[in-house]
C-alpha cells in the first residue's frame, strides 16, 4: 500500500526541501518528467538492496553547499554558488569579498556587485583542494525604508572531489558486508512495524570510519547498537581524492525501511 503522507509531515516535507535547496543545481522550469532521469544519472545512489521485505541503502550526505571543479570555473556570479543568494535584493553593493586558501595562505580578492572580478576568478580556480571558500557580501537592501544600514550575507561552500570515497571490493561487497554483519545478527521478525531508521557515518582521509551516530533510531536500542557495530568495523575504505592526490573526508548514511519518510529529506542524500 501506499505511503500515505500526513499534512504535518508535509510541513516538515517542504522545510527540509528547503534545507537542500542550498545545494541543489536543478534548474526551475526542467521538465519535471526528465528530471529523475536527470539525477538517476548524475547523482546515483550508491547501492541499494532488499532482504525479506527490509529495503536498506548507503548514500552520500552532500554538504549544504558544493559545486564541482567545472561549475566553478565556468561561474560568473556569486549567486552560481548559492541559489538563495538574490541579486534583486540588493539597492547597492558596499563590498564582495571572496575568500580563498592557495598554497596554504588565506587570500581574499573584493569586487563591488555580484559579479565575479577577473581576480576573484583567478584565484577560485587555484583554490586548494579540500578546502572551503567563503563569500562576505555588505550591502545596502533594496526596499522602502527612506534610512538603511549596511546589511551582510555570508556563505561557505567546497568542492567536490574528483573521484567519491569508496568501499573496499566495490558497493557490491558494502551490500554484502553489511547483509552479514548488519542484516543477518538480527531476527527478521525484529524488522516488522519498522518505518525507517538512518545511521549516519564518516570516511576520513585515511579511509577510516570515524563519528558513526544514530540519526534515527530503529525500535530496539539492541539493534542500534548491532548496527552501529557493523558500520565502526566496516574495513578500510578508499578515501575521496582530488586530482591531484589531496585526500578528504565524506560523509555517508545507511538508510533502513521506508525511504518515503519525512527524516530522509533531513539527511540531505541525492538518491534517483
């Protein structure tokens, strides 16, 4: 049967839509009917499977803001980097700060509109990898008020590695892994009336699993545990990699039951 959806699961539907709007590059008038096909193929969950009726899956959890390499060199505008951003806002611009680390020293290079500056272009396509830019914007705002005092806007984003961190053995031998170690240890019948459960998880630099936490606990704290177990000893993965070698950490969760409930939307996953 269907899910039904409640009106105030709704209400939390549409925040948390909002939360990942900050990092979504969907374009507003796409074709809705392509849009799935779309992100199947961009942003492909990691791997999925099902065992006597219970459905699991890993995915990546993206930060609330990243671009890839080629979005950041092609962008011309700071509202490229963060689609909340609104030119239409603003009546003057004071200062646009852009701020950079190359080889391992803060940068900063100001324009005075939205536009990015040659400079600001320059120094976002040296940028280290693995490391955060940040935008300061101080501006007056553009509505009615005859007085107004400057305003800011600031924001962080990253960009994404080259190549995502990885299981060792492949998504096939992850599902089998945690089917054995995860799966199996708990009576099938422990499952039933479960609605979803999510444990989130990060690969470091070294490939480690480090900060395993519950984000939605399963019915049974004994499962909790047997599951966060399986995801602590998980063997070491490959980390994500930029092109030129710099390792970084990653942030995934293992999602159990119905992937229609409300708290997924709050794990900011990108699943088809």
């Amino acid at each position: 049967m269907p899910v039904q959806i409640k009106t105030t699961c709704k209400r939390n539907l549409t925040f948390a839509l909002k939360l990942m709007s900050y990092n979504t590059t969907a374009m507003k008038n796409f074709p809705q009917k392509w849009m799935s096909v779309l992100l199947a193929f961009v942003f492909p969950v990691l791997l999925m499977a099902q065992n006597n009726g219970l459905h699991y899956e890993v995915n990546r959890v993206y930060p609330y803001l990243s671009v890839s390499k080629e979005q950041l060199k092609a962008a011309n505008s700071i509202a490229e980097f963060n689609k909340h951003f609104k030119p239409n806002w603003i009546r003057a611009y004071e200062s646009v700060t852009v701020f950079t680390t190359i080889q391992g020293k803060l940068q900063q290079s100001v324009g005075n509109s939205d536009v990015l500056t040659p400079d600001q272009k320059a120094n976002l396509n040296r940028v280290d990898a693995g490391t955060e830019i940040s935008v300061v914007v101080r501006y007056l705002p553009e509505n009615t008020l005859q007085h107004n005092d400057i305003q800011e806007f600031d924001f962080t984003f990253s960009v994404n590695p080259d190549s995502e961190a990885s299981f060792a053995g492949g998504p096939e031998a992850l599902m089998q892994y945690l089917q054995k170690t995860a799966i199996q240890p708990i009576p099938a019948n422990q499952f039933q009336g479960l609605d979803m459960a999510a444990f989130k998880f990060t690969v470091s630099q070294t490939g480690d699993i480090v900060e395993a936490s519950i984000f939605q606990p399963t019915k049974s704290a004994e499962m909790d545990q047997i599951l966060l177990e399986a995801i602590r000893k998980m063997p070491t993965w490959k980390p994500a990699t930029y092109a030129d070698g710099t390792t970084v950490q990653q942030e995934f969760a293992l999602t159990l039951g119905n992937m229609e409930n409300c708290m997924v939307n709050l794990l900011n996953i990108r699943r088809n």
